[in-house]
C-alpha cells in the first residue's frame, strides 16, 4: 500500500482528484490500494506583495475572498476528499496551519504532491511549498498547478 499525502492549496479540481485517481489505478495495479491524506491550510496568511506579482505576471484578477478563511478551507477540505472518494481512491483528510511545511513534512506518508496555483516569484527562487518540503524530507515531491498537466518540478 502507498500513501501520499497531499497538500492542496485551495482544495482539488476535478482535475486533480482524476490525476490522483490515475495514480490510484496504477498503485493498485502494482502495490495494492493507494491512500491519500489530503491536507489544505487554513488561515489567512498571505503575501500580498508576492500575490500582487503574480497576478501581473500571469494576467490573474486578485483573488475575492469572503468569508471565515477557516470555514472556506474546511469546505475546500471537505469536498476534496469527497471527490476522491467518489472516483475510488481511500482518502481522508485535515486542517494545517497557513504554512503547512512544518507539520506536512511530519506526517506519515511515502510520497507528496502539493497543488497550487503558479506562484512565479516563489518558485524562480525556490521558496514555495514543494522547494521547501523538499528540503526538509527524504521523499518524493511532486509540484503541480491546480487544475492543469503543467508540473511544476
């Protein structure tokens, strides 16, 4: 059995719950069932100065958001992990803080895949979540942007 855990910076497109399902298939295929913990931060803990820069670079409108940032990250958990299920793929989940480095490279897992929007500025200089779990654990990391094939590293 493999288990990868995954942290998703605003939940999981229906894209991404099919990619992880792919994998699901394929683990299944070689190593028996694939369970998934999906994690997502909750806070409000943002740098505006970086987002603002992406938004330029990228052409992206600034993000509304409304709401208890928890509330919304509890959503975004819930459904999630209630997509993965529904495509066959054993996942359960959970709240981390809003820099959710520290308390992912604890958790038990044989593998990470982090979904985020592109954060350009953070990742040309190495400072966005996969750069940084990749430093602190011995185990794959894969970095996808949400929604999209395009890996990031």
């Amino acid at each position: 059995m493999t288990k990868i855990l995954v942290l998703a910076e605003d939940g999981l497109s229906q894209h991404d719950v099919a990619r992880v399902a792919d994998l699901a298939a394929t683990d299944r295929a070689e190593n028996g069932p694939l369970q998934a913990l999906v994690l997502v931060p909750a806070g409000e803990k943002r740098n505006r100065v970086v987002e603002a820069l992406d938004e330029v670079a990228l052409g992206r409108l600034p993000r509304e958001e409304q709401g208890d940032p928890r509330t919304r990250a509890q959503a975004a958990l819930d459904a999630s992990v209630r997509a993965l299920r529904e495509v066959g793929v054993d996942a359960s989940g959970a709240l981390v803080g809003e820099d959710p480095v520290d308390e992912v490279a604890a958790a038990e897992g044989d593998e990470i895949w982090v979904f985020t929007s592109p954060h350009l500025l953070e990742e040309t200089v190495h400072r966005d979540w996969a750069s940084r779990l990749r430093q602190a654990v011995r185990r794959p990391v894969l970095h996808v942007v949400s929604g999209t094939d395009r890996v990031v590293s």
